[in-house]
C-alpha cells in the first residue's frame, strides 16, 4: 500500500481564522492516481481541499499538522506500506491555543502566540514502517544562482527528514499546473524529469518509486 499526506493544513487561530499554506491538493491526488492506475492500493491522509478525490483511494480527512501526523502514523502502525510520501504543505506554526468563537481582531493579536508544527514527514520517517520514504521540496529557481542553492536545500532536507528521494519543484509550480521537476534519490543520479504538467509528472515519480522498491 502507497501512503500519501495531500494539501494543506489548517492551525486554527479561532473559530474563523486560521494559518496555512498554499496547496490545491493536485499534486498528491495526480500521484494517486498515477499509482491506482499501477494497481497499487493508495491511502491518502489529505488536509482540506475543494477538489474530488480519486476513486479507489482510500482518503483520511484532516485538518491541523497534528492530525494528519497522528492518522498517518496509525496507518503506518496496521503495517503493509511500501511507500510514504509526503506532498503535504505542512503549516510550519500553530496558535499555542485557539481562541472561542470569533473574537475581535485586536484580541487575536494581543493572544497571537505561535509555536512550532512537528515536521510530520520527518517524524513519520524516523519510525522505519514504510520501505521508501519520498518528499518534496518547492524552491526558487528563476536564475542559476537559485538554482544552484535550490538543490543544496533539497539534498539537506533529504539528509534532514531521513528520506529515500525527494522531488524538486520550482517555486512557479504553486501558481500553474506546469512545472519542472527533479528527482534526487538519496543513492545515485539525479534524473531531470523535465517541464511538464502534475499529471505527466505523476506518472514519471511513480515509476521512480517503484524503481525504488525493486532496489530495497
């Protein structure tokens, strides 16, 4: 079974405002759909999006960094998965505590104190229940220089979060369907998986990931 984390997540600031990131959930689902077409079966703890889920996957719905942590992990505790990968676009901060009903702005700033979001794909990995462990990393790359530092940030977070490989998207990817990407494994060559759209692109990084179970 492939487990995926989808979309975004919400750190509620009160009953109405909250915190996130800037995900429209494609991504993940293009990639289940890519790997249900492979015949693989395909969980998807997905934070909150307004788009419909590919049939066949089985999908966990979730709001905060917490709970698509802790629904992940009783996924991965049952046993059976093959692949994790992380798509998700974590909020980094939540509220220290969320505030009733919808109380006035100046309130909310006079209570606003973030704390720290665990890294849900960094402390999903360190468990070793999944045989491959793949994220992604959304970095700048207009120029060279960018580019350049771009990969450097990548290969860290790779080392960092203790994954297998991990994709490298160019920051335009959150505003088009059109992206180039790159697939960095923590073993051998990097491959450029070109420009194309979330879709073409899902297919190439199933196969990359099924590459990468024949090797484990």
């Amino acid at each position: 079974m492939w487990l995926l984390t989808s979309g975004p997540t919400r750190e509620h600031l009160d009953s109405v405002r909250f915190l996130s990131n800037a995900s429209s959930g494609r991504m993940g689902f293009a990639i289940a759909e890519a790997a249900l077409a492979r015949d693989h079966e395909v969980t998807i703890v997905q934070g909150p999006v307004g788009l419909s889920p590919p049939p066949g996957a089985q999908i966990l719905p979730v709001v905060s960094a917490i709970e698509m942590l802790e629904n992940a992990a009783r996924v991965l505790e049952r046993g059976g998965v093959e692949a994790l990968i992380g798509v998700a676009a974590v909020c980094d901060f939540r509220p220290a505590r969320k505030l009733a009903g919808k109380p006035a702005k100046s309130e909310v700033s006079r209570h606003l104190d973030l704390v720290l979001n665990p890294d849900v794909l960094a402390e999903l990995a360190a468990r070793h229940l999944a045989r491959v462990h793949v994220g992604f990393a959304l970095q700048s790359m207009a120029t060279p220089e960018e580019a350049s530092a771009a990969f450097v940030a990548a290969r860290s977070k790779l080392a960092r979060k203790g994954l297998d490989a991990i994709v490298l998207n160019g920051a335009a990817a959150m505003e088009s369907d059109e992206s180039h990407a790159y697939w960095i494994p923590a073993r051998g060559e990097d491959v450029d998986l070109g420009a194309a759209d979330k879709m073409a692109h899902a297919r190439r990084l199933v196969a990359c990931i099924e590459e990468l179970l024949t090797r484990r």
